[in-house]
C-alpha cells in the first residue's frame, strides 16, 4: 500500500490517500505535482483506495508539497516526513 501525503499552505497538517500498487500512486503524485505553481485553481478531488467512502476535494493553489510513502512493517517507514534517518 502506497500513501500520498500533500501539504496545504496554511494547515499544519497533510492529507492523505492511499493507492494499492506503485503505479496508480506514481500517476496521482505526477499528476498533483504538475498542479503545483500553476496560476489557475482547479479542483483536485481524490479518493482512497484503503478506505472505502474516503474523498477528498483539494484547491490545487493550496498545493505546497506531496509526497509518497510505501507501508511498511518497520517504525522508520512510519509517519509523514520528508526526511528519513
């Protein structure tokens, strides 16, 4: 199970979804990334595939970051950074 985390400006928290293979996750970081410092706003929804029923609705100019994490069974893959140790 792939996670991807996106930072909104504004809100110390990140959202999150979760994709089954690397692929479809490596598309919808691709495509969050390509809305990052775009003039126009567009709405990005999203929805998870871990959780049925989980959508979210995003103002693509709040984008400041995303990121991609792969579940694992180790504390260092755990949790939202940018940095691992």
């Amino acid at each position: 199970m792939f996670t991807i985390e996106i930072t909104l400006k504004s809100n110390p928290l990140a959202l999150s979804v979760q994709r089954q293979d690397a692929e479809t996750a490596e598309v919808t970081y691709q495509e969050l990334v390509a809305l990052i410092g775009q003039p126009v706003c567009q709405v990005v929804q999203l929805t998870c595939d871990k959780v049925e029923g989980k959508k979210v609705a995003i103002a693509s100019t709040e984008i400041t970051a995303v990121q991609i994490l792969e579940k694992g069974g180790t504390a260092a893959s755990m949790g939202a950074g940018f940095l691992r140790g």
